[in-house]
C-alpha cells in the first residue's frame, strides 16, 4: 500500500492524472474504471488539459464506471452518466461504444449486474480504477455492512451518504435511496487502484481504511490486501493517520 501526501488539490490531481498518463502510454487500449463526486473532477480537468494539448488519445480506451443511481434515467441532469459527459467525456476523444455506465433504469437489474461484471471481463479486466471514499468508508456505494466478496448489486445508500450528495440536489428528499454498484470484489480485481479523499471530513474514513483491521464496516479497509494501491491524500485527510 503507497501512501502519499500532497499539500494541495492541484498537486493531488496532477498527481492522480499522472497514473493515467503512465497507463495510456504503456497500454493505449487501457480498460480505465471511473468514479463520480467531487474528489476526482480535478484528474479529469488534468487529462481533458493533457488531451487538448495534443498529449492524450483516449480513442482506444474502454471505461467501467462505479456506480448510478436507481431511478435516474442517464439523461438526467444529476445521474453518474450525465456527470461524466460534463466532467470528462464530451471533452475528450472517447468513443461512446466504449463507454460503460450502469444503467439506474433496468427491467432486470440482476441481468444487468451479471452482463456488468461479463462486460468488464470481457474487455480484459480494469487495468486503472480510481475510487474516492465516502464518509461512512464506502467505496463506489459498497456502504457499510456490505460483502468484501460482492460483485455489481443494487444497494440501498446509508442516510450518511444521502446528506453527503444532497449538495448535488435541491434538497436529501430528492437524492435517490438505491444505486446500482460495482462490488468490493469487482473493484479488488482491478490491476491497480488509486483512491484519492482530501478535507477533514474524510479523516476518520482514511484512518479506518488503512489503520483498521480489514472488515466490511469499512470496505475501502479490503484495499490494505490490494497489491497494487495508492493512496493519494492531502494533509486533512491524512490527519487522523497514526504512521504518516
Ligand atoms: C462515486 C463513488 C463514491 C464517491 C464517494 C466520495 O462514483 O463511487 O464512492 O467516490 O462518495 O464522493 P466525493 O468525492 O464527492 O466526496
């Protein structure tokens, strides 16, 4: 497990946009998994800069993202897959077919999980997934409780993550109460992962994560058996860390 910590925001994005950079130029058929919220908008500002500057082909590349919400078709304004066009699709060169979203809208999710975890297998596995951490220590929407051999399934999100998004909504009466989600296993079957978390608020998520022992009240603690994970930390959230 690498731990780094960088003194800011920019640094920590130049930083995390460095792993995709290193990625693309070995493998430019990379599989690439993404994360919504706010903690990775600054990567994909770096790579929509690296692209327009002539330095990135995305044109090759196959996406998995983590996770979307039930009940939100992807038109909508707030859905993960409306979120990725604005934040980095539209802005690269990224051809759609490649571009794997879970649908929030499903007349049978469970197929729709298990063609989600075939899809991924089938385009060679993720080589680079990037997480953020939820408050409550999820990563994509594995909330607390939730099997560290979990595969995509539906969830039903913690109260402490429905406060966290409302700020993407009018008001938490609107955030929807189920996601669709990659599993704890789907992501650990990642070649490599970074997972970045800046701010105060995620210190005691950070420290449960890489100081706790590994259990499922904290899944992104599965990520201490990875053997090839980055932790991408400002001084904030590392704060709590008793080893720094
Ligand atoms: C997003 C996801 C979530 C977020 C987490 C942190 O696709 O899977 O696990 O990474 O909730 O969100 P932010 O970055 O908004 O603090």
């Amino acid at each position: 497990m690498n731990i780094i910590i960088l003194d800011t925001y920019k640094e920590l994005s130049i930083r995390g946009a460095g792993f995709f950079i290193q990625t693309l130029a070995s493998n430019p058929t990379a599989v690439l998994g993404l994360a919504t919220g706010s903690t990775p908008i600054g990567v994909y500002q770096q790579l929509i800069e690296q692209y327009q500057a002539g330095q990135l082909d995305f044109s090759a590349v196959t996406t998995f993202n983590l996770d979307e919400y039930i009940g939100l078709h992807r038109d909508h304004p707030q859905s993960y897959y409306s979120f990725m066009q604005q934040e980095l699709f539209q802005h690269i060169n990224i051809s759609p077919d490649r571009i794997h979203v879970p649908s929030g809208v499903e007349d049978n999710f469970g197929a729709h999980c298990q063609w989600y975890e075939d899809a991924i297998i089938a385009a060679g596995g993720i080589d680079l997934q990037i997480l953020g951490i939820g408050t409550d220590g999820h990563i994509a929407f594995n909330e607390p409780g939730t099997a560290l051999g979990s595969r995509t399934h539906l969830t039903d999100l913690d109260q402490q993550t429905i406060i966290d998004n409302a700020r993407f909504f009018d008001s938490a009466d609107n955030v929807p109460r189920r996601a669709i989600t990659m599993g704890v296993a789907t992501i650990m079957d990642a070649r490599e992962v970074i997972l970045l978390a800046t701010g105060e608020n995620k210190a005691v998520a950070i420290q449960a994560a890489i100081e706790s022992p590994v259990g499922s009240e904290c899944t992104a603690s599965a990520l201490q058996n990875h053997p090839n994970v980055t932790f991408l930390l400002d001084p904030a959230a590392a704060s709590l860390l008793t080893n720094q």
